[in-house]
C-alpha cells in the first residue's frame, strides 16, 4: 500500500509544493516532485517515480486525501494502466492519511522548523537530501523496530 499527500515548503521566494508517495509497509518515500505550481503534475511526477522505482504489482492500495489533484481522470488512468486500486480518506478526516501527514510533519519539524530557505532551488536541494539521504537511508523508525526505511526493506521481504 502507497499513501500519498501534497504539502508546502516555505522559502523567501514564495511556497513550493511537495508531493509524496510512502510505501506503508516499510515507510520509505518512493516518490516525491516539488513544483512551483499545486496542480495534477505534481502529483502524476511523483507517481511516475514511484513506479518507476517500484514497479508495483497489480493490486497495489493507493491511498490520499480527496484531493482534486488525485481524482483527476489523467492520474486515475495511470492508477488503472497499473493496476492500481485507488482509495481516498473520508472527507475530512485526516487520521485516514495519518502516515503521510507524520511525514510532512517530522520534515517540517526536523528539517524545516529553524531553516531560512531563500529560493525554491534551495527548497529542492534540501528536500531531496532529507528524503534520499536521511529519511530513507537513516532516520530511525519506532515502528520498523528503530531502523531506517532501507535497512527495514533490506532484513525482510518486500510484499
């Protein structure tokens, strides 16, 4: 199962966006995109790398918020070319997507809390050295027995 949501970094320049997607066994990010713009590309960006990555197979959960962007007919047919079984949090309740939700907020609690990013390219180099560096790669998990997302995958096998 993959969740996904979309949040904002602050910087100087103005907010870019950042899209995610975890894998919920093992809460590694698979995909993720940043963009100047909130809008469907973002969001099909970083679930063309999380396929790209992953290669899912048929029946793979993917789960976000009702988000407009998630319900667009051009992501749907990339959910449906996969295989993929689309599911939504009920509206308005945010503990359905409560694994991504924690992900927005230890990056903005780790990572984004006492930063002053002046530009979005800033914004871009920082997050991807969080998620392809530190989250991924080290950051412990109380929930994977405290190791990282990789080391998790690494000790069991990937459903």
């Amino acid at each position: 199962m993959w969740v996904g949501d979309i949040t904002f970094v602050p910087t100087r320049e103005g907010w870019p966006y950042l899209a995610v997607l975890l894998d919920l066994y093992s809460r590694k990010v698979v995909g993720w995109a940043m963009s100047d713009r909130q809008n469907r590309q973002l969001a099909i960006d970083a679930l063309t790398m999380a396929i790209e990555r992953r290669i899912p197979k048929p029946g793979l959960l993917h789960h976000t918020d009702q988000g407009l962007l998630y319900a667009t007919p051009q992501y749907r047919a990339i959910l449906k070319a996969h295989h993929m079984v689309a599911s939504m949090s009920n509206k308005g309740d945010c503990y359905d997507n409560a694994v991504a939700e924690s992900f927005f907020s230890g990056l903005k609690n780790e990572l984004l809390w006492d930063r002053d990013i002046s530009t979005r390219s800033e914004a871009r180099g920082t997050i991807f050295e969080w998620i392809e560096v530190f989250y991924n790669r080290e950051r412990l998990h109380e929930t994977l027995d405290y190791v990282s997302p990789m080391r998790y995958e690494e000790q069991t096998v990937v459903p």
